[in-house]
C-alpha cells in the first residue's frame, strides 16, 4: 500500500517518526512536504496527498498539524476526498467502515504511540463494510457532483 503524508512545518518531527513507523511496516511512503518553512501554508500540502490519491498514485493520506483541523477542512475541499480528523482507535475503524474516508489527519499535540495506534486501525478497517453506509457515502458523492436534489 502506498501512502502518502504531509505535515506543515511544526508537524515535522512527528512526520518523520510517522514515516519511519510506516516504512518498519512495509508500507511504500510518498512525503509530500519535503520542504518546510516557518511560513509555510498547510493547504498547499493537504491538496499535495489529496491529489497523489486522486491521480491514484497513492491509496490513504496522513496529513499532520497543529490541530488536525485545518488539514482536514483543506483536504475535505478536494473532490473524491473524504477526510476524518482521527482522535481514538475508534475513530479511526469508524471513519473507514461507515465513511470510506481515505484521508486521516492528527494533531501533534496527540502522543505518538498513540497516533501509530490509530494509524493502524484505520489501515486494518474494513472500507465500509454495509449497505447503510455505501448509500449515505453514495448521497456524499452525490452533492459533491451536483447530482443530488433530495433536499
């Protein structure tokens, strides 16, 4: 699996332990923030792995941040994205199985034994396991293409 990740420039530290902890499991990593400078601007690299996952160039993103929040509002701007802001175990199985995300972002305030915990579940998650949960993610697709008039 392919995995592409960002962070802006106070993310970077963690970047780094996130990448090595991928790489250890076998994972293939695109870093798509090399680059970073205090002045840096978080939206630039959410739509970066955004985009490496629309060009189907890599399969899930990891985006970090001071709050997760900023990352995940950027990234949810991307049509074909669905980005969940991770905080629990059950976060992370959730947001796969119900919601098909394919974005995950974090805090970097958040322990990083707990991040690499997180990561993992979303990883190992069936991507959405029911019927109920296609047809609410289908009505998402939906309104992001114009095409849903039920409201």
């Amino acid at each position: 699996m392919k995995i592409a990740i960002a962070s802006d420039h106070r993310g970077v530290e963690y970047k780094k332990e996130v990448i090595n902890y991928l790489h250890s499991k076998k994972y293939e990593v695109i870093d798509c923030s090399i680059k970073n400078t205090p002045i840096d601007d978080y939206p630039d690299f959410a739509f970066q792995v955004c985009k490496k996952i629309i060009d189907k160039e890599a399969e899930v993103g990891i985006l970090l941040c001071r709050t997760g929040i900023g990352m995940s509002i950027a990234a949810n701007k991307v049509k074909g994205i669905r980005c969940a802001k991770i905080n629990s175990i059950e976060d992370a199985t959730l947001c796969r199985n119900d919601n098909g995300a394919n974005v995950m972002t974090f805090n970097y305030t958040e322990e990083i034994e707990n991040i690499k915990k997180y990561i993992d579940a979303f990883l190992s998650a069936d991507v959405i396991n029911d019927e109920r949960h296609q047809r609410r993610v289908d009505k998402i697709i939906k309104y992001e293409n114009g095409e849903y008039n039920e409201l």
